[in-house]
C-alpha cells in the first residue's frame, strides 16, 4: 500500500530569457540547473512565464525542422495581421501573440526523479516567443518534492 507524502522540500528561481524576436530558446539545461540546485530529488518542476505574447512547450529536440514546421503551422492558423483581430495596439503581430500563447499555454509541470526533471529522450523544454521583434521573458521555476 502506498503512502502520501507532502511536499519537504520546496525552491523557487527565475532567469530572464533574451529572445532573438519570433522563434525557440531552448530552456532545458537552465531548468535541470535549478532542479538540481534545489535538493529535491523526487516530486514536480513547474515552470511559468508571465507574460502574454510567449509560451512554453515541451517539443522535439533532436530535428529543429519540428519547431520551424511548427512556426509554419502557427503562421497558417493564426497569420499576422489578420483583419478579424481589433486589438493592434503593438502592431500587426499583437493580438495573434497572444492567441498563440492561449493555444500553446505559459506553464508546464515536470515530474522529477532523481534530482532531474524526467524528460523523455527527445524532449526538450522551450520558451517560444510569438512576437517578431526580440523580448526579454521571465521564467519562474518552482521545485517541490523531498
């Protein structure tokens, strides 16, 4: 039979993330840092950025052809400048940001076994930034486990 146990331990960090403008910034190697820093060895990362006009994702990590057909797929579905948004106050680029972040989401949660975030073999973790010019986007990294 098992037991439940309550978190023992928790740790929370942030990094600043300096994007390029619209793209992928790979943010695994940071997060393993601060899980590993942390001292959890078993239980959850959770990571969130707060804004509204970027998003993080778990995706392929080997083939960066995955994340430029997913750039492609996004521009299709929700194009810049597309004349049924009305919020344009930032430009063309603005209002669909924002529906890319809603449909692609600003948290993930990660089991962590081991003192690492349990990631499979081909995942990686990404801040995806949906706007065209360059950003600076605050990551919250939150470990809880014993």
């Amino acid at each position: 039979m098992s037991r439940a146990t309550t978190a023992e331990h928790v740790a929370q960090n942030g990094f600043t993330v300096h994007t390029r403008g619209r793209g992928f910034s790979e943010i695994t190697e940071k997060v393993a840092q601060l899980v590993s820093a942390s001292g959890v060895q078993v239980g959850i990362v959770h990571v969130f950025t707060a804004h509204t006009s970027c998003s993080l994702l778990i995706s392929e990590n080997a083939d960066p052809a995955v994340r430029t057909d997913l750039e492609r797929w996004f521009a299709r579905a929700v194009p810049d400048g597309d004349a049924i948004f009305q919020h344009d106050a930032e430009g063309p680029d603005d209002m669909p940001a924002h529906v890319r972040a809603i449909l692609t989401g600003v948290s993930l949660t990660i089991p962590v076994h081991g003192g690492k975030p349990q990631l499979g073999t081909w995942q990686g973790i990404y801040l995806w930034e949906h706007r065209i010019d360059p950003h600076q986007r605050k990551v919250t990294v939150t470990v809880l486990g014993h």
